[in-house]
C-alpha cells in the first residue's frame, strides 16, 4: 500500500501508513497536507485491504460535544457506519456515527479487568458501548455501567444481551455526577470496589461527587473505600505531576 501511495501522491509528500480499523471500517486521521487527496488515498485503502475493509472514513473534527462522537467524512466503500467490533472474544456492535469508540484502549481495558478481582463490584462512568463493563461482568460479582449519550446506552444494552449478561450489569443513562452519588450513596449497595473514570479529558472534574457519598452506614459496616481509576491528558513533560496538581494533591 505504501509503495502505491508514493506513486501516487506528490514527490516529498509523506505516506500515511496507518488507520484504525473498527470492525469493518478503516478511521484514518489524515494530516491538513492529505486532505486535497483524501478520496485517492482512501480508495487505495479500500482496494489493498477489502474485503476486511469495506468502509473508509476520516475524522473531520476533533470531538467537541458530550456524547463523545466524531464527525465522520466517508470516502470510500459503503457507508454502513454501524459495524461490529471483537475485542478479546466479545462481541460488541457499535455506530460510528453516534457513539465512540477507540480500539486502541483495548490493551489498557484489559490490564484494568485484570487487575479486578472475582468479588469486586465495579462502576463504570462513563462506560460508552459497554466494552470495559461488559468485559468486566465475564470476571467480576457486579457491574454498574453509566453513560450520558442515549445512543451509547442503547447499543451497550444491545451488546450485554448479545454476550448473555443481562444480570450482570446495571444500566443507566445518566450524569456522570449523578451516577456517582445514586450507586454509591445506596443504602444497601452491592458495595462498589473499583470506580473507573475513562474520559481523560473531564473526568479529573467530576471527583468533587465522591464528596460525602459515604454515609455513616458505610463506614459502620467497616467497607473499604473503593480504587478510583481517573485518566487525564496531558502535554507535560512530566504528565503525573501535572495530573496531581490538576487535582489538588
């Protein structure tokens, strides 16, 4: 492929060698420099990798909304962006164009549930199609799952019936906030073990809802706190410092 691209696109021009394929669909994330030839590249693509690939997009925008979605250019292929992604085993369905999604956090998803032990009950917040969740419902005693976008709720509810966990995961459509204070502010909770906060570049902004969620009741029951995975992004050439001082330690 990148031997035909090189022909192809103007002498001195770099090659983009790499996209992100979710099920059937190839997500490049062209430079400003490819846009001009954008429909060429994307069809050389389509023809090198098809049939795996039968739908090429690029991302038109950064995501800039709360439901985490992206605007997406489809220049080659069909344009079916509802595909089915297989991550570790699972099966999971997901619609480019009104969830999100990211294959490349399969490998951190997978450390985390493999650091959850048998007994945890796990809180996911912003859980997205149910890729960490429903993982972690095949491992773990129960799973709360979370997210605000109501097309991200629809497929994750779509996608633990297809894997047969249906009683093992909660749903709700909710406010991150919310969610927080209702799961572990109940009186008689399935007691919450592992939070996990994936939405590295809000998350750190919701940590003022753990804020007296604990009753009384919890700390009589002598209940361990739960572990609180929160992502961030940072630019910083010491990221963790940064992070630590973004959240006041």
């Amino acid at each position: 492929m990148d031997e035909v691209l090189e022909e192809l696109l103007p002498k001195g021009m770099v090659v983009p060698s790499s996209y992100e394929l979710v099920g059937h669909i190839a997500h490049l994330n062209l430079r400003t420099e490819h846009l001009p030839h954008r429909r060429l590249i994307a069809q050389v693509v389509f023809d090198k990798n098809r049939p795996k690939v039968q739908t090429v997009v690029n991302k038109i925008d950064a995501i800039q909304n709360d439901y985490r979605t992206m605007q997406l250019e489809v220049l080659a292929g069909n344009h079916s962006l509802v595909t089915t992604v297989v991550e570790n085993g699972i099966r999971f369905q997901v619609d480019l164009a009104t969830v999100y999604w990211n294959s490349r956090l399969g490998t951190e998803r997978q450390r985390l549930i493999n650091s959850f032990k048998r007994g945890d009950n796990v809180c996911d917040v912003f859980s997205g199609v149910g890729p960490l969740a429903i993982a972690a419902a095949k491992k773990v005693n129960r799973v709360y799952a979370n997210d605000l976008n109501p097309f991200a709720v629809k497929y994750q509810l779509k996608n633990i019936a297809c894997n047969k966990l249906q009683g093992k995961v909660e749903v709700f459509n909710k406010d991150g906030r919310e969610l927080i204070k209702e799961i572990l502010g109940r009186e008689n909770p399935a007691f919450v073990t592992q939070v996990v906060m994936n939405l590295p570049n809000d998350a750190a902004e919701y940590l003022d809802a753990f804020r007296g969620v604990f009753r009384e009741k919890h700390r009589d029951m002598h209940l361990p706190l739960p572990t609180i995975h929160v992502y961030g992004f940072s630019k910083a050439s010491k990221p963790e410092s940064e992070f630590l001082e973004k959240l006041g330690c």
